[in-house]
C-alpha cells in the first residue's frame, strides 16, 4: 500500500496554454500548464529551421593561421 501524503496531487484534465490561448487538456501534477513551444510553433514542424552551413571550417582555420595545405 502506497503512502498517501508522499505523492503529488494528479490533475486529470490540466489546461495547456501558450500565447494565452488554451491548447489541450493532459494529466498533470500541475493544475494549469504554460508552453513556449509547441507543434504548431516549432521550427522542425514549420519548415522554418534554418540549416547552419559547416562546410569549409577547416579551410577558414587552414587560412586564418597561414598553415598553407594539409599534406606532410
């Protein structure tokens, strides 16, 4: 049997809100939940995350210290 006063309070249906507008209800040990991100926000579902180019890090390094080429 599992102690009463040790366990949080469970919500059954805690509002979800971002931008002060209410998403969904979910369980939660909260009883109101406040988002910053979401589905319809998140740059990876809106096809708005931006790709950082990488390529040619060791060339600027190369260029930057005068090493020259890579070869021995």
């Amino acid at each position: 049997m599992s102690k009463p006063e040790i366990h949080p309070t469970w919500f059954k249906e805690s509002p979800v809100f971002f931008d002060g507008k209410l998403i969904c209800y979910v369980g939660s040990t909260k009883p109101k939940l406040t988002v910053d991100v979401w589905l319809q926000n998140h740059p990876f579902y809106t096809d708005s995350q931006t790709v950082i180019d990488t390529e040619g890090r060791v060339e600027r390094f190369m260029k930057k210290y005068g090493l020259g080429s890579t070869e021995s």
